[in-house]
C-alpha cells in the first residue's frame, strides 16, 4: 500500500478546564482503518484529548489535522460533517425517546433518504437492539446503551470514531460484543481512537497504543510491543512485570 | 345552570391563560433547565405592547394584536442574548435570581414608563352571543381558540419539525445533543422566542378582557408555576392539562367559596397533588 | 496543648473576635449623630442583617431556597402587635410567643415542603406566603386587615423588681443591634458546632449524606425553624418600632429584598450577607433623588452582580484577603472551610486532574490541622469501662468493632419493576454475618438495583429484607445507615465542599442514632478527639494525608473513591454494601482498596460486593452471586461458579 495520509493528526495540543491545564502538548499521528489505544491512569488526559479532538472542548493551542484538512478552527457540528465522531463517556442517548428514535436522532445531520435502511442494517448488525426497538432508552441497561450509542455514531458512516471507555460498565460477556464491533469496523476502513481503562483488552485489539501521562504522549507503540513492554506493563496494566 | 356555564367558560378562558404561560415556561426548562421567574413579566409585556399598538399608535384590535405578537420575536431574541445566554451554565441560584431580578426590572420599568394603574385596552369582539341560554362572549372564544391552534401547531412542531425534534432532544441530554450535531446554542434561542411567543400570544387575546397592569404578570405566574410543578417540570402536554384543571378549579372557587380566597384553594390545589406524588401528575420516572 | 507555628493565626478565634469588635463599634454609633433619620436608617439596617442571615441560613446553609421569610417575620410582627396592644405583655412574653409559634408554623410548612424538589420547594414556600398575606388581610377580626394594627405600644421590658419601657431611638437601636448581634452569634456558632457539618453536607449532596445516616428533611428543617424563629424576633421589634403592622409586612417584596442582599453579599458567607444587607439599606439614601428609578436600579444591579460576580461582595472580600496576606507575608490558613461556597459549582472544576508536582508541594505548606489528642484521656477511660454497647461516639476504636452483634442479611423475593422491564425477579440470597460474598453478573442484570432496594435508595415492588431479624424494606436509607449498613456509589460521591476529614467526621456524626446525633449537634467540630482520632488514622491508612484538608471535589477520582470508601469505614459498619469499588481506578489503588476490603472482612464485618471486574472479585470473594435479567442463575464457589456453563453463556456470550 502507498503512504497514505494519516486520518488524523495533531501536534502540540493543549487543552483544559478554566485554570486547570489537562494536555499540555499532545503529540499523535493515526494512520486510517487503525485501531488506537488510549491508557493511562485517570485524569492524565484520556477523555480530554478525545473530547478536545471532537470539538466539545476548544484547544488553547497546537493543530488538529484531520485527513489532511485543518479542522483547529472547527466547530464539533463542522467536524461531524467532515466524518468525524464522538461515542463519550457515561450515557449519552436520548432517554425519553426509543431505540429507533435515538438512532435516528443519530442520523441529524443527514440529509439524504438512507437513514431507514441504514437503521435496518443496523438492527441485523446489533441483534441486541433489534429486540428493543420500541423501548425508551432510559430504561434499557448500561451495556445496551451503550451499544446503542455505538450505533448511533454510525449513522453518519464516519470515517474516524472516538471511542471512549466503551468497556466501562459492561460484563464481560458485552465488553467482547462491543470490542468485536469495534475491530469488525476498522476491518472495514474506519479509523478509531478508544480511550480504555482495561488496557489489555484494549491493545490485544489493537493495532497501537499510546500511553498518556500527565497530559502528554509518554509511550507509544505497536499493540503486542506495549503489552510486553515491563514499564507499561507495570504502571497500567496491574500485571507483574 | 346559568352560572355553572359561566364558571366554566370562565375556567376555560383562565385555564387556557395559564395554559398558553405555563406552556412556554415549561419549554424553556425543558431545553434550558432555567426556571424563569420573569415569564409572567413576557406575558404582561404582550399586553403592554398590544395596548401601545392600540393606542399611541392607533392600530385596530386585529393588528395591534399580530403586531404585539410579532414584536416578541425580537425581544425574545434579546432576552436570550442579554440574559438566558449568560445564566446558561450557572447554578439553579444565579438562574433564579437572574431571571428574579429581570422581573423587577420589567415591572419597575414599566411603571416609571406608562404608570402604574391600570390600562383599558378595547377590542371589537366585544358581542356576547347568546345560544340556548347560555351566554358566550366573544373574545373568550378567540381566546380558547387560538390557544387550542397554538397547542396543536406546538405539538406538531416538536413531533414533526426538525427544530421542534432537536428541541426535545436538548431537553433530555443536552451533551448527546451536541454530540449528534445540534447545535444547542440555536435550539435554546429557539426555545426562548418560542416561549415568548406563547406569552405574548397569551397577552394579546387575554387583555381585552381584563385591565392591563404592570403586575398583571405577577399575579398570573404563581398559577403557571402550579401548572408547571402539577404538569412534571419539562413536560409541556402535563403543563397545559394542569394549567386548565387550575383554571376551572380558580373559577368553580371564585364562584361558589369566596373570590378572595380563590388562590389559596389552588395553592391547596397544587400542594395537595405534590404532597401525594413529588414528580407531578404527569412526571415520569425513567430509571437512570 | 495546642500548637501554634508563628507564622499562621488560628482563624476561628480572630473571627470571632472580629465580629465583636465591629458589634462594639456599632453600638458607638448613635453617640456620633444626633440626626433620628440616621439611627432610623441603622434600625432599619440592622432589622435587614438579622433577616437576611435568617434567610440565607436556609438558603446558604442548606441549600434550599425558601420564599417564606415573610410568612414568619409577619407572624412575629402580629404576635408582638396584638399582644401588646390587647394585653400589654412584655417584650420577654412576646418573643416566647414568637419563637413558639413562629417553630410550629415552621414544623407546619416545612413537613410537607421539604418533601419537594428543589424548585417546587421554592413555590410551595411562595404559595404559603402568598396564603399567609391573604390570611392578614382577611382575617378581620384578628388582624383588622388593611386597617391594619395601630397605636402598638413600645417595647416593655420586665424583670423581677420592675420594668421599662424601650422608648428613645437610641435605646431602640441598642435592643435591634443585640438581636442583629444574636442572628450574628448563631451563624458564627452553626459553622462551629457539629450541626454546621450536616448542614453542608445536606446542602452538598441529600442522597449522600442519607447514606451516611443524616435524615435530610430533618436536619433542613432544623434550618428552617431557627431561621424562622430569628426572623420572629426581628418582626416582634419592628412591630414596637413602626407602631403600625399591616398586611404587607408578608409581601413578596421582602423576599425580593432578602434575594438581593444575600446574592449582592453572597450566598453562605457572614460578613458578605450582613455587608450585603447593610449597603441595599443605606445605598437608597443615595439614590432618593431618583427615586422613581430605584427599583429599576435595584434589578438592573442585581442582574449585573448576579451574572458578573456571582460570589457578591464575599468574593470580591477574598479577593482583598489573598491581596493583604500576600503583602503581610501571612500562611494560608486551613483549606477548607463552611464559608461562601453556596452561591454556584463554578468554584469546584469539573474535571479533577491528579496531583502534579508544583501542587504536591503547595499542598505540603498548609499547616497542620489543630487537633487535639493528649488530653481528654480520662473521658476515653470512662467509655472504655462503660463497654460501649452498639455505636458509641466516644469509645476507642477496639471497642467499637467487638461490640457488635452479627448480624445477618437476608434478601428475600425480592422483585422490582422498571416501566414492564424486570429489572428483579424473586431474587433471593443471604450474606451471613462476617462474610464476603460477591454479587455479579452481566450488565442490566440488575445487581445496583439491588443494593439500591436494599439501601432504601429505591423503592422494590416486592419481596422482602431482613436485617438480623428486623424487615428493613421501606426503611429510609439514613435509618438503615445509622443500624450499620453502609454503602458505596458507583459513581463515586463525596461532599465535594467539604475537606477530606470533614467528609469523615460528617459519616461519624451520621451513624450515631437519632438521640446521640441530635445531643452531640452544639458540640465543637475541632474537639471532637476520637473521631478526629479515627479519620487521621484511615487518612493516614489511605495514603491522603497531603490532602486531608482539601476540599474533596478537587480530588482525583481514585482519591475521591478512596475518601468514599473511607467515609463508609469511619465506625466500621455491620454490613458493607459496594458498588464497584475499583471500576476505573488505575491498579495502585485497586490494591489498596482489595486490601482494605480483606482486612474489613478478617475484622468480621459482612461485605456484600458487586463488581465486574472478574479478577479482582475471584481473588476476593467466598462466595459469588451470579444475576441475569434480575433472576440469580446460579451461587456458590467462586471458581465452581465461573465454571457453570450457564453463567458462561450468560456471562462471556456464545
């Protein structure tokens, strides 16, 4: 394959909450249809840089370069037309509204005639949520949520989708559902960036690994390489090294 | 019999008064989450603005009326950008007293400009039809009607329109909201001018009927609020239903106990339903 | 005995003595004019202080935004009023009328108010004044109406061997300068004592402090009815000053009034709210040229302050302090403290982001904390012979775990119904008396729920469960906290305006029983020696020594989680409920929390753990609870348990 252009890339990027400074200079390159794990203990950043890169949180430096378009200046809703996507922490759906009408709401800024069929495909990929169309989905559990709000970011077929802690909460059993949707999608040419606390999980699936740390890039490196590696393994992973 | 189809319409009328308030009071907690104690003071805006049309200006009942309507649009605008805009991520504290102080200073401003006491403000529907009976006036009729239409073209608006879709999307989950690509910022001013427009709708065919006062709001707003608790804060549909339960019960109450203590049964009204069931009559409890 | 570094004062004491110097200097007021419009405006002045910290006792100090005010300052005035008028009773008879009736009327208003939510509470108080000015108005008989009480005689004070009347205006400021002095004395005492703890913790987080064992409605309610009963005394003296009571001493327009001092000098702080109420009563002087215009410019102003500084003077005031102490080269005093923090949650950031060297330090040069633990070693002694049965505040720690009877936990059928999706279905189980037993499952299997039923956090549609071998469904949540069942969140809750040892010292007060509570609430915070004794020893235990005076919402989240799980530790509880007590916490204190949890279990206290985190609850647990869907699918060993296919399908799907 030709060096293609990395799906997203961002240099020097600081961010924070009034005085308080989370990233202080975040440095990444993410090549398209690649998973990306994010680890590091909490409040180095994770969530952060994730919700600075969607647009939620305005950069107070650096550059976001996505696709080879600088979209630094760009507000989130802009950045959703470019391809670009949040799934965030904790619960975010609709809750007074069902299954079919969030993933609708999903598709907001589409204004072409798929949208039902692609919430069809969606129904077959998902069996789960097939069963609960009808149902308000502040009633359905955390797992189904999430997932819920997993599909709801692929309504507007996104080129790259920030993931994060799409573990937390979830049993084993769902955390394996919703990783294997998330592998099946760059299989498929999407870009993901996931934040995750179950670090192990998270870099056996993919295809690199960043650590962060006090709000900048402290390692990085291939999936297998950062699960062997003793430092990493001992600070984040809660294994012997 | 005679006065029992009075009381009613009187209800009516009264119920749909409180109703077109509570209904824009409970939008913009809906989609803002402020409370905003300076409704009534839009409402009686309205009819300040209707009897300025009328009578410095010397327009005919008809389009005093569509004007004073008109002219919320852009002072909601105004309020959303001078006020709502900066209260926005503030505690419930700042928003209460915020919007506590704009009233005084609605009121106050108002009373300095034009005076206090109170205002006649003429409309031609002032025919009293008479069928089987029973009397019906007029203008009470314009009133339930263009509440009915107002109510109706709300509902369509918030099931069918894209705008009236994110406006409830906001309500429930602000940050999901901005996360699927509304932008929030539009759809509270949206809600802000709607709900002005509901008040000033409510000023426009209300004030013929009674005297125009700057208090006029203040004396309104505690019964919107009532409809707004009893209706589950947020629910728009519950707001309207309770607001003219309040109504009849006010007129059945000025009717047949004592005009005076009239308000203290739909205090009792309220608080009875609350002490009963916290999250309103129509409230619903989602599990998370 | 205690410590003092040369370059810190302790705070309390100049506070205090602060407040009594400027009391002093305004009784001098008077002698320096001999204008009766001045000393009429003081009056007026002082009347507002004492109303407004009234007000902002409820308002600031439990969070609860009352629009009754009037309801009892008019009573007081009524009271005072007819009384005199009819009977020509004393100043003495007056107030004890009022304090009576104005705590019934609170008792009344606030039994049913309190149970709303927070907006509610707000209009169901304004429809009680409303109510209250439309009661004076039409109670003829009593009140006279709108023609109002008149010819109210001066304030006649008696004491054995005579009497005198409070005629002259000097003599009248006095007696309204020592109920301001009073209103005074009580918030600075309230900051002080044990009930001030409650309070905040109350007004930080309701469901929070009911697990920790405080009962919210009682602890506003005590709010309310001092605050009512201050602004009874304030109204029994206006009665006396003006000579004329109507109906619109109950009008709204006092709560207006009141709003705007307590905002312009800012919510939950003293010397904002009295300045507060000083300047809204002497600025009109100023503005009584345009006086048209001076409501008008009381709202504009409000709307300025309110969006523009929000903390009112109090910020500006701390603002001025950093100022002065940088340039007298003071220390910073204490961290934490119950003052001007009501106003709004700007102040808390929303994210915590965990210590970065530059902070560590500055965290290191707050001094110690003043505490006293080598005196009152006889009081311990007497305890430790008492035997301390159940929970006793004062015992020594070894005494409070030994004394406890085991108690056994019992779930029976229990089921629980979320719009037609089960989220229990006849859910059964037992968590005999010291052991650890884990409860687990996939997701909306319905394990939180659970513990909710059984916390009292929420309502169960069915079943039953017993606590040794009393039925405890339906019991509120603060009851079955203060009979040692304790919980954790599974998102993490602290009272984030609270220090970390406050956060402690608040679960201890919450745990003793109703009595022991309400007797301990006009007991100092700061000498408090084995509760202080105990939270230093698990602040110490868990690592959070640095940060032991910090307000807790400017914690890390694992540090926030640790302080939980602390604060649930602090009289070691009979059954311990958690709720995933390591979901993302980074592993370092996941151990230390596994350790905690297995010496708790070794101490004999019954742990009831819910948990997804396989690992950890294999190496932790003696027993396992496996739910799907709200029905339990299989119990037992754990390893045995994991092995069950039926769990593995459940669990890890196919």
């Amino acid at each position: 394959m030709a060096a293609e252009l990395p799906a997203l890339e961002v240099r020097g990027l600081r961010a924070g909450y009034g005085e308080v400074v989370v990233l202080r200079g975040v440095d990444l390159a993410l090549q398209p249809g690649t998973i990306t794990a994010v680890i590091g203990a909490n409040g180095a950043g994770k969530s952060t840089l994730l919700r600075t890169i969607f647009g939620l949180l305005r950069a107070t430096s650096g550059t976001i370069i996505f696709a080879g378009e600088d979209i630094t200046h760009l507000g989130s809703h802009g950045r959703l037309g470019k391809g670009l996507v949040l799934v965030p922490q904790g619960r975010c759906n609709f809750p007074m509204m069902t299954v079919d009408e969030n993933l609708q709401m999903g598709a907001f800024t589409r204004t072409d005639r798929g949208v039902r069929s692609d919430i069809e495909r969606i129904y077959q990929e998902f069996e789960l949520l097939a069963g609960r169309r009808r149902v308000l989905a502040g009633n359905l559990s955390g797992g189904e949520q999430q997932l819920l709000e997993m599909a709801m970011a692929l309504m507007i077929k996104p080129k790259l989708i920030l993931v994060d802690e799409p573990s937390l909460g979830l049993s084993p059993g769902m955390q394996q559902l919703v990783f294997g949707a998330i592998t099946r999608l760059r299989d498929l040419g999407t870009t993901i960036l996931m934040v995750e606390q179950n670090a192990v999980q998270a870099l056996r699936i993919a295809n690199r690994g960043i650590v962060i740390e006090l709000g900048v890039v402290r390692h990085e490196g291939t999936g297998p390489s950062m699960l062997q590696n003793p430092e990493v393994r001992r600070a984040y992973l809660g294994l012997p090294a | 019999m005679q006065v029992l189809f009075d009381q009613l319409m009187n209800g009516l009328t009264a119920g749909a008064e409180i109703a077109l308030i509570a209904a824009g009071l409970s939008l913009m907690f809906g989609v803002l989450e402020i409370v905003n104690f300076a409704h009534g003071e839009l409402y009686m805006l309205g009819a300040i603005f209707l009897y300025i049309a009328e009578s410095s200006l010397g327009f005919p009942y008809r389009s005093a009326a569509v004007l004073s309507v008109a002219t919320m649009l852009p002072f909601g605008a105004l309020f959303y950008a001078v006020v709502v805009h900066r209260i926005l991520n503030r505690g419930w504290q700042v928003q209460l007293v915020a919007t506590l102080a704009v009233s005084v200073l609605l009121v106050n401003l108002v009373i300095v400009v034009l005076g206090a006491p109170a205002k006649l403000v003429p409309s031609p529907l002032m025919t009293t039809y008479v069928i089987g009976g029973m009397r019906i006036s007029e203008q009470r009729i314009l009133v339930l009607i263009t509440a009915v239409i107002a109510f109706v073209l709300l509902f369509c608006f918030f099931r069918f329109a894209k705008l009236g879709k994110a406006m409830r999307a906001v309500a429930q989950n602000r940050e999901a909201a901005s996360v699927v690509g509304i932008q929030t910022e539009r759809v509270g001013l949206a809600a802000v001018v709607a709900s002005c427009l509901l008040a000033g709708v409510a000023g426009a065919t209300i004030a013929p009927l009674y005297n125009v006062q700057p208090s006029m709001g203040t004396a309104v707003i505690v019964k919107a609020f009532a409809a707004v608790i009893m209706g589950g804060f947020g629910n728009v549909t519950g707001a309207i239903v309770s607001a003219v339960v309040l109504g009849l019960v006010e007129a059945f109450s000025i009717a047949y106990i004592a005009s005076d203590y009239a308000d203290l049964v739909v205090f009792g009204v309220m608080i009875l339903v609350l002490v009963v069931r916290p999250q309103g009559v129509f409230g619903r409890v989602v599990r998370r | 005995m205690i410590t003092r570094t040369a370059r810190t004062l302790p705070l309390p004491g100049r506070e205090v003595l602060g407040w009594g110097v400027f009391l002093v200097l305004l009784a001098f007021f008077p002698a320096l004019t001999s204008v009766p419009y001045f000393i009429r405006t003081g009056i007026t002045a002082l009347m507002f202080v004492t109303l407004a910290l009234a007000f902002d006792l409820v308002l600031g100090r439990v969070g609860a935004l009352s629009l009754a005010q009037p309801v009892f300052f008019g009573f007081g005035a009524y009271a005072a009023a007819l009384l005199s008028v009819r009977f020509g009773t004393s100043f003495w008879q007056e107030i004890g009328v009022a304090w009576l009736g104005a705590a019934a009327l609170a008792v009344f208003i606030g039994i049913p108010a309190f149970r709303l939510s927070l907006h509610s509470f707000a209009i169901g108080t304004l429809g009680f004044q409303v109510s209250a000015q439309l009661v004076a108005q039409n109670w003829m008989s009593v009140t006279s109406g709108p023609m109002c009480v008149t010819a109210i005689p001066p304030v006649s004070l008696s004491w054995p061997g005579g009497s005198t009347q409070v005629i002259s205006l000097t003599a009248q400021y006095e007696l309204i300068l020592l109920i301001a002095a009073i209103a005074i004395a009580t918030t600075l005492l309230v900051t002080r004592v044990r009930l001030g703890l409650a309070f905040a913790a109350v007004r930080d987080d309701p469901l929070l402090a009911s697990a920790r064992g405080l009962w919210p409605n009682q602890v506003r309610l005590t709010a309310f009815i001092l605050s009512a009963m201050l602004s009874a005394t304030a109204g029994a003296f206006v009665a006396h000053f003006q000579t004329v009571i109507c109906p619109d001493s109950l009008d709204i327009s006092y709560t207006v009034a009141l709003l705007i001092m307590v905002f312009i000098g800012g919510v939950a702080s003293l010397r904002g709210v009295v300045s507060g109420a000083l300047l809204f009563t002497v600025l009109p002087q100023f503005l009584r040229v345009v006086d048209q215009w001076r409501l008008v410019i009381y709202g504009a102003l409000l709307l300025v302050i309110v969006i523009t500084l929000p903390g009112g003077l109090e910020e500006f005031y701390r603002i001025l302090e950093r100022f002065v102490g940088r340039k007298l080269g003071l220390g910073r005093g204490p961290a934490g403290s119950l003052e001007g923090e009501g106003s709004s949650a700007a102040t808390v950031p929303q994210r915590v982001v965990t210590d970065s060297s530059e902070k560590r330090e500055a965290r290191m040069q707050v001094p110690d904390r003043v505490s006293s633990t080598s005196h009152n070693d006889g009081k311990s002694q007497e305890h430790r012979d008492r035997g301390g049965q159940g929970i006793s505040q004062d015992g020594p720690r070894g005494q409070l775990i030994q004394s406890f009877d085991k108690r056994r936990l019992e779930v029976r059928s229990l089921t629980k119904l979320y719009q037609g999706v089960h989220a229990l279905q006849d859910l059964s189980f037992v968590v005999e008396p010291g052991e650890l037993v884990g409860l687990i499952g996939p997701n909306g299997s319905g394990k939180t729920t659970a513990i909710d039923c059984v916390s009292g956090v929420q309502a169960a549609d069915g079943g039953a469960v017993l606590f040794g071998d009393r039925s405890i469904l339906g019991t509120p949540t603060y009851n079955l906290a203060k009979h040692g069942l304790a919980r954790t969140f599974q998102t993490v809750r602290v009272f984030p305006m609270l220090t970390v040892e406050q956060n402690l010292l608040v679960a201890g007060l919450g745990r003793a029983s109703h009595w022991d509570e309400w007797r301990q609430y006009l007991r100092r915070q700061d000498r408090w020696p084995v509760l202080h004794e105990r939270s230093r020893e698990l602040i110490a235990l868990f690592g959070l020594q640095r940060v032991a005076d910090t307000p807790a919402g400017h914690l890390s989240y694992g540090q926030r989680k640790l302080v939980e799980f602390a604060a649930a530790l602090v009289i070691p509880p009979r059954v311990l409920l958690l709720d995933e007590p390591v979901a993302a916490v980074n592993p370092t204190t996941a151990n230390v929390i596994r350790e905690w949890i297995l010496r708790l279990h070794s101490d004999g206290v019954s742990i009831l753990l819910v948990e997804h985190n396989m690992e950890f609850v294999l190496g932790v647990c003696e027993r396992l609870i496996v739910l799907d869907h709200g029905l339990k699918i299989a119990e037992g060993e754990p390893t045995a348990v994991m092995k069950d296919p039926g769990v593995q399908e459940a669990y890890f799907g196919r």
